[in-house]
C-alpha cells in the first residue's frame, strides 16, 4: 500500500509518517487513489475535522473515530486493525494531558510496524513536533510562494567589509 502526496513523496505501509502539509495537498493525495478504498481505512480526529466532509467516502472500509481525549486517541490506536491509519492531529487533545504524548507516540509507532499510519497536521505546533519525534519519516510540504518556508537571512551575509574569511575560497578563486 501506497499513497503518493507529491511526486516523489510517497508514504509507504509499515511506516509512521508526520506530514505536515497544505489541507489541499493531503485531500488530493487521498481523493486521488481509487484503490484506497480496497484496504481497510481508519480516519481519526478530533472534535473538529478540517479535512474529513472533503475527502470522498464511498468505501464501506472507510472508518471514521472522533478522540476528545488524549487517552481516547491512545486506546483508538492501540486497537486499531487497520490497513491505514490516518491521524489528523489536533493539539487540544493534549491540553492538561502532556503526559500522554509519549505513550500516543509509541502506539503511533506500533501501529506503523503493521499498517500505514500517517499523523497529519496543516501547521506544527509543540505536541505535534513531540509525537513527531517517533516517526519514522516526517514530511513537510510548503507551498512554492510561502515566506513562512525561508529562513530569515542575515542583513549581513559577510563578514565586514565583504571578504571570505582567509581559510575560504570560492570557486573563482581556486
């Protein structure tokens, strides 16, 4: 099982992917393979779903779980026997429950060893970056235009005055 969210960017089963990506960048990768409705879906979120009413649900194997809880996530994943399991993340799920972010990220991981569980986030935050660190891959997909993806240069790029440190050489120079 495979679902490809860009070309080259493709998410594999007996993985936990983080991916952090546009809402519409998600959407299609999901919209787009038919055959995901095949195999066994598990989509959970929480009180509120910012992509669930736009993703196509025709498949009898699309399961859809609301966690309000922290705790109702890690059970929902302990559980799950799913083909793929998708997790939108929602960070007031771990309000007053910080605790509980290192046993839903090892739940998240066990669950990846036998399905592909994807935890999905349009922007990071800290409980997301937390779970995050159990993944085995993270994916971030900005759009080509977002400033938000450049570091912040500089003003002064150079030393003083212009000059490469005397160790440095550039290509001209050599």
């Amino acid at each position: 099982m495979r679902i490809e969210l860009q070309s080259g960017i493709t998410l594999q089963s007996g993985t936990f992917n983080a991916v952090i990506a546009p809402e519409r960048v998600i959407i299609s990768a999901l919209n787009s393979h038919a055959d995901l409705q095949r195999f066994l879906f598990l989509f959970v979120c929480g009180n509120y779903s910012r992509i669930l009413s736009s993703i196509s649900r025709t498949s009898a194997n699309f399961e859809v779980r609301r966690a309000f809880t922290a705790h109702q996530l890690f059970t929902i994943v302990k559980e799950a026997g799913h083909t793929i399991v998708f997790v939108e993340h929602d960070p007031t799920m771990f309000d007053g429950a910080e605790t509980m972010i290192m046993p839903v990220s090892a739940a998240l991981r066990d669950a990846g060893r036998e399905a592909l569980v994807i935890l999905y986030t349009p922007s990071m935050d800290r409980p997301f970056s937390a779970l995050a660190r159990f993944a085995d891959r993270i994916f971030q997909i900005t759009p080509a235009g977002d400033p938000s993806c450049h570091r912040h240069r500089s003003a002064r790029p150079y030393p003083p005055g212009g000059l490469l440190p005397p160790a440095q050489t550039t290509l001209e120079g050599s």
